[in-house]
C-alpha cells in the first residue's frame, strides 16, 4: 500500500516541527516521491546524518509502504 505525499509530510512534521517539508510524487503513483526538507536540527550534521534522521522519522516505512525517497536536506541560511 503506497503512502500519500501528506503523510510522508505529516511523519516528518511531527520529528523536525521547525521544519519547511516540499514534498513531490514524481510518477504519480504514490510509491516515487522527492522530499525537500530544512530544518534546523540538520545543522553541524554531514548529509548522510541528514538522511539518516529523515529515514528515523519515517519510522520503518521506506522500503514498504514507501518505495522510494528522493532527499534533499539542509539546515536553514
């Protein structure tokens, strides 16, 4: 069962409250998505850290209900 690009948002949302969350089904199957996320909690943290956060706050739905995940992270200017 795909996830919505709401509650792709919402998981994130409720980890990084600060955070701006872009998200974008890029096939239209509700299984691709591109995230953009910024949030200060990703500053002094390498991108793979970055990453790692965003997966902990998906909490266990990549490779299931989400097929897959385009990110970009980053701390705010």
């Amino acid at each position: 069962m795909a996830m919505s690009a709401a509650d792709i948002e919402a998981l994130i949302k409720a980890a990084f409250p600060d955070a701006q969350v872009t998200i974008e089904d890029l096939r239209g199957d509700g299984d691709h998505y591109a995230a953009t996320v910024v949030s200060a909690a990703f500053a002094g943290k390498s991108r793979v850290q970055q990453h790692q956060m965003v997966y902990a706050a998906l909490k266990g739905k990549m490779g299931g209900e989400l097929h897959a995940l385009a990110l970009q992270t980053s701390a705010p200017a």
